[in-house]
C-alpha cells in the first residue's frame, strides 16, 4: 500500500499525538512545542522525498524522534562525567538492572485502577522532573525510548561507565521521590 501525504491536515490530526510523545520526554513544554513546529517544518521541507512506504503518522513521528534525540545531543554538552560503572553497578542491581532482593522496595504494587494510575503518572512525572536533566535524559532514552546503553552513549557522547553512573542515580532518585510521595502514602 502506498501512503500519501496531507500536509494541511498535519497540524489538526498530529499536533496534539506528537506533542503528548514530546513533552514527558523532555519535561518542557515549550520545548516539546518547539519540537512538534520543527518536526512540521522538517517534514514540509522533506515532502518531496517521502516515499510513501511507511504512513504518514509513523514518519512524522519519526522525524519527532530525530528531534528528541538532536535534543538530547545538545543537552549533553553540559553532561559532567563522573564516577565509574562499579560505583553504580554495585549496588541495589542485579546483572540484568533490577533490584537485588535486600534492596527491592518494600510494599510497592501497581496503580489497582485508573484514577490510582493518573495520580500515579502525575506522581511519577514530577519525581523525574526532579532529576538532574542528564539522568532524565538517560532515563527516558532507556525506559520509554527503549535504546540500549550503547546507543544512548553515542547519542549523549559519555562513556559506557558514566552511563551506569547516571541511570543508577536516576533510579535511586525515582525510587527515594516514590517512596516518599507515592508509596508511603498508600
């Protein structure tokens, strides 16, 4: 099947799909604004080569992901190595990045509905909102863009150790925000 493109019609069928994948992975929503115009742009600028393979929502948001990572790169330069993988790996994981069993939290179960899971996600998203900007950046790479460790270095331009480092932190801090403003309160 060939697919074609309605360029006046991408603003009133993809704004808001593109701008809801945006924000909770930058934590800005200007930036996430700014993003969904220059995910626009590109696409207008690029609509002579598509190829109608894919469908237009799939390569717009393609094109989106392109962004988010460019953002990511240019954040990065801010990025301050520290530590080392064993200062991170050590502790709290096991080898497959989950919670060793002395350290695992305590009393943690999943949303039972969906108010508890929305009051959940608004919980969980001002927990990362209080991560240093490099860990969420980690973060939201390896656990909602599902890119792998090696990926995430060559995008962010860190070493493998600093990698560890960072989403070792980012789960720690994630973790001690929940305890105290989600699971405790349960």
């Amino acid at each position: 099947m060939q697919h074609t493109l309605s360029p006046d019609q991408w603003i009133s069928n993809y704004a808001d799909l593109l701008y809801a994948y945006a924000k909770p992975r930058v934590n800005d929503a200007q930036v996430a604004e700014d993003l969904v115009q220059e995910t626009f742009l590109s696409a207008w600028k690029a609509k002579d080569g598509f190829k109608g393979e894919a469908s237009e929502k799939s390569w717009l948001f393609t094109i989106l992901k392109n962004k988010i990572i460019d953002h990511y790169r240019k954040k990065a330069k801010d990025i301050v190595q520290t530590g080392t993988e064993s200062d991170a790996t050590d502790l709290f994981f096991d080898q497959h990045e989950h919670w060793t069993k002395t350290d695992q939290p305590l009393n943690w179960t999943a949303p039972a509905d969906g108010i508890n899971q929305k009051e959940f996600y608004t919980v969980f998203e001002k927990c990362k909102q209080k991560l240093q900007q490099v860990q969420q950046s980690v973060f939201v790479m390896k656990y909602m863009d599902d890119m792998d460790a090696a990926e995430i270095c060559k995008v962010l331009g860190i070493t493998p150790s600093n990698y560890w480092v960072l989403i070792h932190r980012a789960k720690l801090g994630l973790r001690a925000c929940l305890e105290k403003n989600w699971i405790n309160l349960r």
